[in-house]
C-alpha cells in the first residue's frame, strides 16, 4: 500500500468507533439505482389510484388476490403457506402468510396506515352564496389551512341512497373531469389577511368549495346555482341532498404523483404520509416467496391521522381479535402469540430541510436518500404519546438491516420542544409487542404536494420485507 492511501491509525480509529450516515448511492451498485427507480414507477400508479383509504384497500385487495390470498373466516382451518385477508368495512385491510413455526412463537407485523389529512363534506355541504355553489367542509388531520386554497381538488368517496344503494363517486382525477377549488383572497386586498398568523389566514370555516355557478333554467325560484348542481348530481347518481347524511366523501388534491428534479431522484405527490410506507409493506407480503418461518403480517389501517380512534383505526379491537382467532385455529391462546409478537410500526419522519434548520436537530435528523429510518421513540416534548422501543429490540432491528445490507439512519421528528407527533405504535405495543417506527423521511409533510426520495422508499420496502422473511 503506498503512502498515500495509508489511513492514519486515527481515522482508522474514526471509522470504527464513530457513527456516520451515508447516503445511498454511494453505496449501491448500478442494478440497485435501477430497482429503486422500477420500484418507484409502481410505487407512483399506487398513489394515484389510492387518494383515499377506501381505494388502498381496493387496490391493495386486487393485488393480493391475484397473488393468491382468500378471505379468512375464523375456523375455516389454516396450515402453513396459507395466504388470508380480512377487510375490515373497506377501509382497513389484514394480509397474512402462515408460518412454518408454532404461531405460540409469535407473528411478524409490518403496521402502516392509508388515511392521510384532507378536507371530508360536511353533513350538509351544499349551500349557495351570491350566486356561487360551494361545499362546506371540516379539514380532516393536521394540516396548514392555507395551503389548500387555490389548488385543483378531485372528490372522492361513496354515498348510500336512501334505498340502500351504495354509489363511488371519484371526479377530478380524469383530464376531462371538471375539478374544484377553494378561494382565496387577492393580494391587493389582503393586507388585514396578511397581517393575521399562519394559523389563521384562513379558518376552517372558510375551506368552502366551489362546485358551480350556472344557474337552473328557471328564473322564478332562489337557490336556482344550488339546484342546477343538484339536478346534476341527481342525474349523474342518483343523489338528493338528504343522501349527503350518509356519504363520506373527501376533497383530496388532484395533482398526479410525479418525478421531481432534474435526477428524477425524488416523487412529489399528495398522501405520501403514509402511503410510501403502506406500498412497500403492501408489496414486501405479496413479494415474499415460499413460506417464512413466522406468520407474516400486513396491516394497512385507517384514521392515524386523527388518533386511532374507530372500528377501523388501530386503537380498536380488530386486530387483536384477528390474532386470537388465528390463535384459536391452531389451538394457542392470543395472548401468547402477541407477548410473542414482533411489529415494525411503518410510518413517516420529518426529513431535515435546509430552508427550515431552525426546527431540526441536525445530529437526530434523517435526510433524504439515506434510507430508511429507524425511529426508537416518537411523541411530543416529554416524549408523551410513544412507546420507546427497548434497546433490546432496537438492537434486534439495527442488526437485522445490517446483516441484510439494508441502508438505514436514525431520526427523530424535530427538536425536543419544537413539537413532536405519533404513530400506531403505541397502540401495537399496549397488546404487548415488541414494536418500533421505521419509515420513510418525508419533505413537506402533511401539506397537500409532499416529497420523499426513491432510494428510501426502496429501502423501506427491503426492510419491511427481510423482517417478515428473517
């Protein structure tokens, strides 16, 4: 070895003891950037199709059919290589691949969840104005209020008639839908607006919709916008405006997911939180091959962004009762199986901004292209709403990637008392499993065009993949 290239026995030293991020394409090979960049163009047709939890279980349900799952119905006998599902009323989804091993030995879980912040209907949303038809609506999840003006929205969800009849209703996605806008206020009139907090510049009682302004044909009667709109309903579905008392239906932006950067390295795109967790957890069961020792487990799951809280958020029952019936078919008690149970909670962390460093700790923070994050505690301040992962099975994890040369980095989302959020976690680990965070980093999450780059969104997908085949 010449002079030159000799290290010096400290930087030898260094790279021994220090802990460094690298990023990864300094140190992948050429077929890897073209994996990422295959998995990525998957990955972007499932965001465009799946704008809301509704249409991640379709397509998640299509998926796994064709590659061979059935719907499980508790006693009907399993044996191992079985693929079942569970829909949980259309909005949450259980897959799982039975074991070689006594499910008494535990399940692996890979948790993320398919709802994303939006703006829902009201109950009745349909009212006119000065001759303008709008829709009122209540913001659903965390979001900055006025970053959902003055964009292209699409309109999502079902309605069911009065005669029982279920009708989907998806506009704004098509180049020759129509689509809708929330207004905002002109510049040159905006100075009182301006001079409010960001949290104010718009209330959630001025995120109205504006869904037309033809009037019916008649002259003779008030509200005649409102009726022309609708009759077009009415025509077009079948809907009267009592029907909207059972409708859920959600404005979502009708941007297209797409490649950003003159590298293409990056996808913008709304419903990345967390739907670039739920793709590659969704994609590591159907792609996993043969049988895995352990019962793999998929849980795609609703209303994270509001707490959990509902028959299909994972602060309820259905998936601990899912787990004590496959207990019972093969003669074990539940409770044993989950003490027993290992759960990658797949879910997003902030990316460190350059334009923003002010709310970041550098050394705690994950970055774009790094890969995938390992996030041991989330929560808020005192570490409040979180698990905190043991350093038993952080260091189970940590040394799962690296034998499986899976690129990963720490991270947590912000400074101590620069706010904080949570996950499902907490709730997977109430049922006594061993559970922690590991997800994709995320630039301008929660606002209605987020961004993630492809190398960690491919790296959350081999990650989510060797814990369940391990």
């Amino acid at each position: 070895m010449s002079k030159e290239n000799k290290k010096s026995p400290e930087k030898e030293l260094k790279e021994k003891l220090f802990y460094n991020k690298k990023n990864v394409y300094q140190l992948i090979e050429d077929d890897e950037v073209k994996s990422i960049n295959t998995f990525s163009e998957d990955y972007k047709q499932f965001l465009n199709a799946s704008k809301t939890e509704r249409e991640a279980v379709k397509f998640a349900l299509k998926a796994a059919e064709a590659k061979g799952f059935k719907e499980y119905k508790p006693g009907m006998g399993l044996r191992s290589g079985d693929r079942i599902f569970v829909n949980n009323r259309g909005k949450a989804l259980i897959l799982a691949v039975i074991g070689t091993e006594s499910i008494e030995n535990g399940v692996r879980i890979n948790a993320a969840h398919i709802d994303s912040p939006r703006l829902d209907l009201k109950q009745c949303p349909v009212y006119e104005d000065n001759e303008i038809a709008l829709f009122k609506t209540h913001y659903y999840g965390g979001i900055k209020k006025y970053q959902w003006t003055a964009i292209p929205l699409a309109l999502h969800g079902v309605v069911v008639l009065i005669d029982g009849t279920q009708v989907e209703v998806n506009i704004g996605e098509n180049e020759t839908d129509p689509v809708f806008v929330i207004s905002d206020l002109l510049p040159h009139l905006a100075s009182e607006q301006m001079k409010k907090t960001g949290g104010n510049i718009i209330s959630g009682e001025d995120l109205n919709i504006i869904i037309g302004s033809r009037p019916f044909k008649s002259d003779n009667e008030s509200e005649l916008v409102k009726l022309n709109i609708l009759s077009i309903l009415y025509d077009k579905y079948g809907i009267t405006e009592e029907d909207f008392l059972s409708a859920e239906l959600e404005a979502v932006p009708a941007f297209k997911a797409q490649d950003i950067g003159f590298d293409r390295s990056m996808i913008g795109s709304y419903g990345h939180d967390d739907r670039v967790c739920a793709y590659p957890a969704l994609r590591a069961i159907l792609d996993t091959t043969g049988t895995p020792k352990k019962t793999a487990v998929t849980v795609l799951t609703d209303k994270e962004e509001t707490g959990s809280d509902g028959n299909t958020g994972l602060n309820s029952s259905y998936l601990k009762y899912f787990i004590e019936d496959l207990a019972f078919e093969f003669g074990a008690r539940g409770t044993t199986v989950l003490s027993n149970s290992e759960c990658l909670s797949a879910d997003v962390n902030a990316a460190f901004d350059p334009t923003f460093p002010s709310v970041m700790e550098k050394k705690n923070s994950s970055y774009i292209n790094y890969g995938v994050v390992l996030t041991k505690y989330t929560g808020a301040r005192g570490k409040s709403g979180t698990s905190d992962a043991s350093a038993e099975y952080t260091g189970r994890i940590r040394t799962l990637m690296n034998k499986n040369n899976v690129i990963w980095q720490t991270g947590e989302l912000g400074k101590v008392d620069a706010g904080g959020g949570g996950t499902v976690a907490a709730y997977i680990a109430n049922l006594n499993v061993d559970v922690i965070d590991l997800g994709v980093p995320v630039l301008s999450m929660h606002a209605p065009y987020e961004v993630v780059a492809k190398a960690d969104v491919y790296m959350a997908y081999r990650a989510f993949r060797v814990f369940i085949e391990d």
